[in-house]
C-alpha cells in the first residue's frame, strides 16, 4: 500500500459519522470490509450473523421495561448434516492469562473461552442483544427484576444438564468471588443475586433499576453448578473451561497452543464445522506475516498496518478490515505527586499530537481523545478527538508549579499491543517537547498489566474494548471502582455514571454520559488515543468466519475446506 492511499484511507476514517461507524465502505485495495470473511457456512448460529454490519443511529438502546426479547427454537440441521472435519489454526498476538473469565476480565479471556463456554446472551456485529442460553428477558416496571426464560435440552460437557442452578451458581461467583472481575455489574443486586423460579427460568434482583443488566451478562459465560460453587475457585481460576459450548478442551497452554475437540454433542445441531481448533498466540508482527504466508496459520487477526500489503498479491489468502470498539490509551496514575494536579493531566492530554500518532505511527484508526468509542450509546461528538496543543499544555504545565517539567516513566507491557513500543515512544517524544522528562520502559507484559492493577506505574498503556457493547461496564470497573489504581475521584461522575446505568432512556443516557465526559476532560484520569481498525487474514480454504466489533466471536460456524 503506498503512502498516498494510507493517507487517503486516514482522511477517509477521519470523516466517519457516528451512524456510518460501522458501515463505512474502506477498501484496503483488495481488502473487503464486511461482516463475513467468506460466505457463511448453511448452518448458522444465531449468534454470528451473516448479513454486512449496520451500524446503530446511535448505539443499541436498553430494552423498555415493557418489552421482551425473545428468541426462535435453535436452529435445525438437515437430515445429512455432515460431522466436523478438518483443523483450524486461529492466531492472535496475544497470550493466554487463564481460561477464568470470572476471576480475569480481559478480552484474550474471553475470546478464547467463548469457544468452549457460552452466555445467556450475546451481541449481533451492529450491537444488537441476540439469544445464546437464555430464550426471552425481560425486566419488571420498576426497573429491578430481570427475568430470563432458559434454553432446554442444553448439557455442559461433563453431561450436566444447564439449568436454573447453573445460572444461580455462576452469577452467584461473579458476584462475590475474591478474584471475581464481575462484581461491578452485581454491586446493587441482592444476595444472593439470582432466584430460581424453576428449572427453566430466573429472576434476577436488584436493589435500583439496573437498565444495563442484559449487556453485563454478555460477558459472563456459565459453569457447571457444582463447579462455580467450588470454593476452592473463590481465591484461584478454574481453567477447566467447561462450558456449553461447540468446542471442549484438550490443551491449556499459557505460552503455546491451546487446543480444543468439537463438541459433537453440541445443542445447535450441525455445528461446529471443523473437529479441532487450536489457538496459537504470535507476538511479533512480522513473525505472525511469516507464519501466515508459510500456511502455518489458517486465520489471522491482528495484522499489523504497515505489513498488509506483503499479503495482498497472495492467491491463497483472503484479508478483511473491520471497525472495532476498541481505544487505546495510557492511564495515569495521580497517587505520583505531578499527577495528583487536574492541570498536570489535562497538560499531558493537549500534548499529544493524536492525529500524526494515528497516522503515522499506529497506522489505522481514529483520533479519540475520550470515552466511549463511536458506535456505543455515549460518544461525544462534541468534544474534539485530537485536541492537540502544545502551548496550552505549557501553559498548564506553569500554572501547577511545573514549568520546569519532571520526571515520568512511560510504561507499557511489551508485546501486547501493535505497535505498543513505537507508541509509547511517540509519547514520550511528545511530552519531552512540552518539558516533560519522559522515559519509556517495556515491562514483561502478564507482570506489567497485574501490576496496573495494584497501582504500580506512573503512566501505563492499556487498550480497552467495549466487550458488551455498552458503555456502562468500562465506567463502572474503570472510573467507580477504579480497578487500575488511577486515584482519580470525583463524586459527581460517579453519581452520573450510575444514573445512566439506571437509565432506559437512550436520550437520556446519552446526556449523562456526554456529562460525565465533560467532567473528566477538565483533569483526565486517561489518555485516550485512538479507536482502531484491525486486520484479519485468511487461507482462501477458510468460510464462515464473521468478525465482532468487539473481537468476541465463536468459530463454530467457521470451516477450513482444505
């Protein structure tokens, strides 16, 4: 790709309406944009759509408490429905933590885990709520109690039957686990949290109206009863990952492959396609190119910008470009005395030249300088996305007794992100100019993200991904309880954070949150920096692949006709 079209294609994502988010016609000369890699497989889960992504007018809305959603009788092979065949090679530049996503909230989590384990519900590629385990949902007048209608004749691998008590059981950890990642999303909830009604249908209860309860419940992927009542996982993971889902474990490997067999007794019939499927994490970009055009790969994500056009004349393979609702970012941490002043941080945010970090560096994207991203209920088109000034950030920088700048480390977990090492030089660059003694440091990248949990940088790179297609989880773990130790407190953002989360209003949840950004753009806790594009790359053996803006998808439907 030359220089000229990279350009083209930036002015182009610069131009980007909120409603054409997602839609936008961006060809990478070859590269299709679209919801399905391939065309779809005959038998498609409902939850993978097949259709070319819409994008929402606004972002999808909380259901009205009098509506209810409801959901077809799983989908029903034909007669000759063949079994699975074949293997695919599923690679990403990113490595497994654990198999827990209760006791770990990260995308790589989830991702992998959505292939063995399942939700009541999930998300269509336009952002819409779609049936997985649960039938129908709805919510009472007041706002407080969910109910949810159960998919029958559904068994967890071990050959327990999935039911009310699995329900109780899972949301029952999530809730008050140790480790538990979840308790954001059941903080005002009763306890226990869920109550069984009959075999086939829960209540959930909540103390307030809780409008985003649906979209919370995208993330948590049910367990056996018995398992998620262990004790023994109240302080440790479970990385047994027995779930409902088309695929079983074979091989849990934190460095190398982890593999998976087909679950031949899986509820929606005809699925999975292909009998093993194996995930194999590729740090290095170019070492990910390598293996893709040495065949060793069957489906890539993650393809870095600037080697794309090394795979585009390639007759065996298929690439496809997709929007995510993913920004990247560096946290603050205002417990280190320069970034305990709302001046210092603002100062940090005007000195950082988004759109040539976008451009020139990262490579693909959006200039954002706030959350959430365009396509979700919340993004402020009002607020500039590159607020670029670097006589303003001087200004600040005086006027908090900091003219004569200090000292900052840069901290980012190496190998994580595309491109994390040229960004985080970026910055550091960046902040030298405005008088700032900016170092940058690769910290390991699994002891580096633990550590951000325990407050343990001064500035750190952190991506994140709006996993339920909703605003309301990355507010409420990210600025409520303050997971990552940023020490950033304002009691009136919290009160607008939870007022939304009540709120059935899109209109009106809209409003809060433009509020609610408009408090923190005074002193910023975070650093955001763009909203990226991501590339996939495909053997042409490969179909019924279909991307999610969130990067959670299950490949049951995907088949490798090799």
């Amino acid at each position: 790709m030359t220089q000229d079209s990279r350009t083209s294609l930036q002015d182009q994502h610069r131009r980007l309406s909120r409603r054409g988010f997602l839609r936008s016609a961006v060809l990478f000369g070859g590269i299709a944009v679209g919801s399905s890699l391939l065309a779809a497989c005959s038998s498609a889960a409902p939850t993978a759509p097949t259709a070319a992504p819409a994008a929402p007018t606004t972002a999808p809305a909380a259901p009205k408490p009098t509506a209810a959603a409801t959901s077809a009788a799983p989908a029903q092979a034909a007669a000759a429905a063949s079994p699975p065949t074949g293997r695919l090679v599923y690679a990403n530049p990113s490595k497994l933590r654990t198999l827990d996503t209760i006791s770990v909230y990260g995308l790589q989590e989830f991702q992998i885990s959505r292939q063995m384990m399942e939700p009541l519900l999930d998300l269509t590629q336009d952002g819409k709520l779609t049936p997985v385990l649960a039938e129908s949902w709805v919510p009472s007048a007041d706002g407080k109690t969910w109910t949810f209608k159960l998919r029958k004749d559904v068994k967890f691998h071990d050959g327990t039957p999935f039911d009310a008590k699995s329900v109780a059981a899972t949301v029952a950890r999530a809730k008050s686990a140790t480790v538990s990642q979840h308790q954001f999303a059941f903080v005002d909830f009763e306890d226990p949290p869920v109550q069984v009604i009959d075999d086939y249908t829960v209540a959930f209860k909540s103390k307030t109206p809780t409008a985003t309860l649906p979209y919370n419940l995208v993330a948590v992927y049910m367990m056996p009863p018995t398992i998620a009542a262990d004790p023994k996982y109240d302080k440790e993971p479970f990385n047994g990952a027995i779930g409902t889902g088309p695929f079983k474990l074979t091989k849990f490997n934190v460095d190398g492959d982890t593999t998976m067999q087909a679950n031949t007794s899986y509820w929606q019939a005809g699925l999975p396609k292909v009998s093993e499927l194996v995930h194999r994490p590729v740090i290095e970009p170019s070492a990910m190119v390598a293996a893709v055009k040495a065949g060793e790969i069957d489906l890539a994500e993650g393809i870095s910008v600037d080697l794309v056009s090394t795979l585009q004349s390639d007759a065996n393979l298929q690439l496809i470009q997709s929007h995510l609702w993913q920004i990247d970012f560096f946290m603050l941490n205002s417990t280190y005395e320069p970034l305990k002043s709302p001046q210092v941080r603002q100062a940090i945010s005007f000195a950082i030249d988004r759109g040539t970090l976008t451009k020139d560096v990262y490579g693909a994207g959006t200039p954002i300088a706030s959350y959430p991203p365009q396509g979700l209920v919340g993004f402020n088109s009002k607020l500039p996305g590159d607020p670029y000034d670097p006589a303003k950030a001087k200004q600040l920088l005086a006027s908090a007794g900091f003219g004569s700048g200090f000292d900052l480390e840069v901290l980012y977990p190496a190998g994580t992100y595309i491109k994390d090492k040229e960004v985080a030089s970026f910055m550091a660059d960046q902040l030298k100019q405005v008088g700032i003694r900016a170092k940058v440091t690769a910290g390991e990248a699994n002891a580096t993200r633990n550590g951000y949990r325990e407050g343990k940088y001064q500035m750190g790179m952190l991506s994140s991904i709006a996993v339920t297609g909703d605003a309301d989880r990355y507010f409420q773990e990210r600025m409520v309880q303050d997971v990552y130790k940023t020490g950033y407190k304002d009691e009136q953002v919290t009160t607008l954070i939870k007022q939304a989360a009540s709120e059935t209003d899109t209109a009106k949840r809209q409003t809060l949150y433009e509020q609610v950004q408009d408090l923190m753009w005074q002193g910023p806790p975070v650093i955001y920096l763009y909203q990226i594009d991501w590339t996939y790359a495909a053997k042409k053996s490969v179909n019924g692949f279909n991307w999610m803006p969130n990067r959670i998808f299950t490949l049951s439907t995907a088949a490798n006709r090799a």
